[in-house]
C-alpha cells in the first residue's frame, strides 16, 4: 500500500531539465519585472519634466526657423564658430555657438600650433575633452553624423541629469521637493543648454554621482566622478574642493582602531584606515592636470590655457568685469541682452544664495553650488548667465524648496515663459556679431 501511495505522488515522467529552466527562468523575469516597474514609476516624473521642458525650446526654435530671421538665415553659424556640414535648420540650432567648438574637436582633435597661433582653431584648447570623447564614441557606435551624434548624446545625457537631479533631491529631502526642484531645474532659463551640445548636463552627472559617494564614504567613486568632472568644465574643480572638506571631515572623525581586532587583509585595513577618504581629493583633480599637461607636452608652455582663454575668449580673474560692471552696463544699454541677463541673473544668484543659507542641506552641496558660481563670476566676462544655474543645481533646488502651491505655480510659469523667450533670443540673433551666447 505505502508502494502505491509513493508511486501516485511521484509524476509519470520526471520533468526535463530544460523544462525547468524554462520555469526559473520565467519565474526571475516576472520577479525583475515587478521590481522594474517602481524604477520606472520612479523615473517617469522627472523624465516626463524634461520632455516638456525640450519641447517648449523646440517650439521657441521652430518659431525663428519659420520666419526665417536672425541666425537662421546663416546656418546658426557666425563667423567666429567653425561650421558643421549643413543637416537642417533644427539641428544647426542645436549645434551652434559652444556645441560647434566641441564637435570641431571630436571630428578633427585639437590644434595646439604656438608659434604663431591659429586663430581660426587653436581656441578649441579652451574646452575640455570628456564631452568631445563622449561625441567621437557615440559616432563610432552610431555611425552618426558628428552634428546628429552631438545632438542625440546631449539630449540623453539630458534626461540622465533630470533624473540624477531628482533622487538626489529626495535622498536629502522629500519627494514632493524633488518634484518641484525637478520642475524647475528642465523648466529654468538656462536648460535651453541641455538641448545643445554643452557640457551642463554631464558636469551635473558627474556631480551628483560625487556628492552621492562623499555622502556614502565611497572615496574611490566620488574621487574618479571628480576627476571626469574636472575633465569636462572647468567648473568641474568645485568638486575637488567637496572632496577635501569631506575626506578632512572623515580624517578627522575617524575612531581610533583598535589592532586586536584580529587578522585583516591589507585592502580592507586600507579601505578602513584613517587616510583613506584622502584618495577623492587627491584624484578629483587629475582630469584638470592630465589635460594641462597634455598641451604642456604639445606646446611647450604650461600656461598655453590660460594664455588662449585670455587672450581669445576673454578669460582671466575678472570678478568685477562679470558683476559689477555688467550692471552697470545693463542700467545703461537696458536693451543688450548681454548686459541684461547676466544682471538678472545676479539678483536671482542673491536669491538663491540667502534660500540655500537658510536651507541648510550637507555642507558638500552647499560647498559646490558655491565654489562652481564662484569660478564662472570671477573668471571671465560672461557672467551670472542662466545656464550656469543649471550646473550649480542646488541654487535652483534652493529656489523651489520653500515655493508651494499657487507660488510655485507662478514660479514654474515664470521660469518656462524665460524657457522660451531666452531660446528665441538666442537663436535669434540679428546678426552673428550681435549673437547672444547661453
């Protein structure tokens, strides 16, 4: 009887091994799919952000195409900018001014000539090289146009931002603050820049990767996130100063350990040791160095960045030049969008500046929203421009952190209403020399 009862629960014909394959493998797929869907969940608020915000600078950039004024009729392309190959109206817009010099370089590399100097391409060693790299990769895997590749890795590089910007809002504070921050980080007046080809959105990568890691004590990760940050702007640098404070913090706090512990390996005892947090500060600025010592090397000068960014763009330590004399200047000229915006710019830098005082988030965000503004005001004559908000995240997140409601609201509106009438401005410009650049 016991033969028999054994011989009913044991099934006909064993199971293949295939079959049941088959079953665990189906059963992780639906267990991946279930934890899928909070991600994207997740991910969808930020991202649906991002689209709109691209679609009013689309709307903005279709307009002057339509009408066919300012530097439409010119390809987008002004006379100090190197040409791309025209691929249609839409994508020349997107491609102008900054994304023009940065596919030059990852198209034809850099030109380093010194003696005499080459005006019409040594000033393409003012730009650092990560994005560049980023575009020559995306052209080897695509097969893209240089101008199309450009476009299509700054816009996904684009939405990866809004949503690193959104997580890292609601790991320092809430998800209805990350919403809004979110909102108006795609909706501010400088995001037009995450549709042309600049480096804004993958500086905010890169930085929110590093705060993250200095948060977490992950000194490897936030040390080489630093490094591609100093190899992308030279705003990136702000990261480096995050990483000293916070590896000092550490240094500082660490407790005593205690060698009875018992047996260790040499990399855990390293991982653990009271020096260690310095590894981020001493990486964090090595994409900077290796890139100067690259045009040392070609050039035979060690200040040959320097030397084009003062003498061809403009730049040096001019913090009056890019405050206070910008004021002045748009009191005088109030219709020069060179003059006026930066202006505006400085009174919402105030702002945001008091909002973040009084917020109050870890000290690495404040130190980098500081030390990144700080270096684009005292280091040449653009100024508080708007798209440098967008590299300095946390003034924004600090603007829309105590706004609800109706406040909110009009804020929003506010900052799309820019949005759009910032991109038209821009795109059109009457004539190239009277070009106003992000």
């Amino acid at each position: 009887m016991a033969d028999l009862e054994l011989q009913e629960r044991l099934p006909a014909h064993p199971q293949p091994a295939l079959d049941v394959l088959r079953t665990y493998l189906a059963d992780r797929g639906r267990r991946a799919v279930e934890n899928i869907r909070p991600a994207l969940r997740t991910v969808a608020r930020p991202l649906g952000l991002y689209l709109a915000s691209r679609i009013v600078v689309a709307t903005a950039i279709g307009v002057v195409i339509a009408l066919h004024i300012g530097l439409s009729t010119q390809h987008f392309h002004g006379s100090s900018f190197p040409l791309n190959p025209p691929k249609g109206s839409f994508f020349e817009a997107l491609g102008m001014f900054d994304g023009a010099w940065y596919m030059h370089i990852a198209a034809h590399g850099y030109s380093t000539q010194l003696q005499p100097i080459d005006w019409s391409a040594t000033p393409s060693v003012a730009f650092l090289p990560l994005l560049p790299v980023l575009l020559r990769i995306t052209v080897f895997v695509t097969g893209l146009n240089i101008l199309y590749a450009g476009v299509l890795t700054t816009f996904v590089i684009g939405a990866v931002a809004s949503v690193c910007v959104w997580v890292f809002v609601r790991r320092i504070t809430d998800a209805r603050i990350a919403d809004r921050a979110t909102a108006l980080w795609c909706f501010f007046p400088g995001a037009m820049t995450l549709s042309l080809v600049y480096t804004e959105g993958l500086l905010v990568v890169l930085a929110v990767i590093c705060l993250f890691a200095l948060m977490r004590g992950r000194w490897l990760v936030a040390g080489l996130a630093a490094a591609a940050a100093s190899a992308t702007a030279p705003e990136g640098l702000a990261l480096t100063a995050c990483c000293a404070w916070a590896a000092g913090a550490a240094v500082l706090h660490h407790p005593a350990r205690d060698d009875r512990e018992g047996p260790e390996g040499f990399g855990h005892r390293l991982r653990r040791g009271r020096w260690f947090p310095l590894l981020a500060p001493v990486l964090a600025p090595t994409g900077w160095i290796t890139y100067q010592a690259y045009l040392w090397h070609r050039t035979g000068d060690i200040k040959f960045w320097y030397r084009i960014e003062n003498e061809f763009w403009q730049g040096g330590f001019h913090p009056w030049t890019a405050t206070v004399d910008k004021a002045r200047l748009a009191f005088d000229h109030p219709g020069m969008p060179d003059y006026l915006v930066p202006t505006i710019g400085l009174f919402v830098l105030v702002a945001a500046a008091i909002l973040l005082w009084h917020w109050k988030p870890p000290a690495v965000v404040t130190i980098y929203a500081a030390v990144a503004m700080a270096l684009v005001l005292s280091s040449g004559p653009l100024g508080a421009r708007p798209r440098f908000f967008i590299a300095a995240f946390p003034f924004v997140v600090a603007l829309a952190r105590p706004a609800r409601g109706p406040g909110f609201s009009a804020l929003l509106g506010t900052a799309a209403g820019c949005l759009g009438l910032l991109t038209l401005i821009i795109t059109a410009g009457v004539t190239a020399a009277q070009a106003f650049t992000p």
